[in-house]
C-alpha cells in the first residue's frame, strides 16, 4: 500500500500533464485535419459552392414561392480546428395546441421549427462530419404585471434531432445538394436525407 503523500503527489503530477496531453491530441487533430483538407478541398468547397449557389437561387425567388420558410442563411464560421466549418439554416413558424401545467391546461402555442445542417472536414481521411439540428422553440408567455418572462412546461409532443454523422467526400454531389435544398424549405423530412446507420458517429445531448 502506497502512503497518501505518494498518491498526493502522483495526482498533482498528472493534473500537471494532461494540459499537455490534451494539447498534443488537438494538434495531432489539426494536422489530420488539414491533410484531409489538402487531398479533397477541390471536391469539398465544390459542394459547398453548390449549395450556397441554390441556397441564394431560393432566396431570390418572389416572397409567395418562400413560403414557410424565407431565407437559408449561409455561413462560414472560424474553428480552432481550422476544420472548415459551415452552416445552413431556415426556419418556419406555426401554431400547435399543447398540454401546461398551468390552466387552462390546453392552450394555442406559437414555435419556431428550426432546420440546421452543418459541414465539416473530419480528421478521417476521405470523410466529412455532417450535423443534423432539428429543434422547436415556443415563444415565452410574458407576465402583464412586471412583463417578465415566465418559463413554463409544455408538453409539445415534438422530436428534437441533433446527429452528426461520418459521410464520404466522393458522395458529396449534385443530387445530394438538391435533397438538401428539399430538407431546408420543408419539402421533404429527414428520411428524404441519405445519411444512414452506416455514417452515424454520434448524437448530441
């Protein structure tokens, strides 16, 4: 049996080295990263120009033919990974009859349904991380007294989805881009999306 100062000492020794351990993790990360990069960028901003380029197409069309979703908005976001990262979002507002916890127990609930779907390069060799967000927002009922915000239960009955999955850069193509146009703007689910067991790596709590 070891002596408690021995252990003491032990524990700060490896407190001391896991920043290090930790940092040259993310660093061998970056490099697999960027050598992903340099073999497929030409295939990987191709598909990413497509779908900015019918993203913006969307946008342009009269408001009547943008319903209920009014515009994709596109962007690149910085990564301490320089992992080349970004993200594709709509949204679309509708009513839903819920259960509270508070009387009259049923009432008429205002969401925003959000769709995200993000890219970026994996450190895998060949591969991509795609994210897929779905989520529901109802709007805070605000207090007529204070005008506070009042957070209550609802009992929406909604899916939520945050998945991201493995997808190969080959299959990054034409008809890809187009099913997701189709997913953004509420034409199709997510079982329109040819992202299957076989590419998921995780869900997200």
């Amino acid at each position: 049996m070891t002596h408690w100062l021995e252990d003491a000492e032990r524990e700060e020794q490896h407190k001391k080295q896991k920043p290090l351990k930790d940092s040259a993790k993310i660093q061998d990360k970056m490099f697999r990263i960027k050598q992903n990069y340099d073999v497929n960028k030409d295939s990987y901003e191709a598909f990413i120009s497509r779908l900015k380029d019918l993203s913006e197409r969307a946008n342009n069309l009269p408001m009547e033919k943008r319903e209920p979703w009014l515009h994709i908005d596109t962007k690149a976001k910085d990564s301490k990974l320089d992992n080349h990262f970004y993200f594709f979002s709509t949204n679309e507002r509708f009513d839903k009859r819920v259960i509270t916890k508070h009387f009259p127990f049923v009432k008429n609930q205002h969401f925003k349904h959000i769709r995200v779907i993000y890219f970026s390069i994996s450190k895998e060799m060949g591969k991509v991380e795609v994210e897929l967000k779905e989520d529901y927002l109802a709007k805070t009922r605000i207090s007529s007294e204070d005008n506070s915000q009042i957070k209550e239960f609802i009992d929406d009955g909604l899916q939520r989805v945050d998945v991201i999955f493995l997808y190969n850069i080959s299959d990054l193509n034409n008809e890809l881009a187009f099913k997701i146009l189709d997913y953004l703007v509420y034409k199709e689910d997510l079982k329109s999306l040819p992202f299957g067991e076989e590419h998921f790596k995780y869900k997200k709590a």
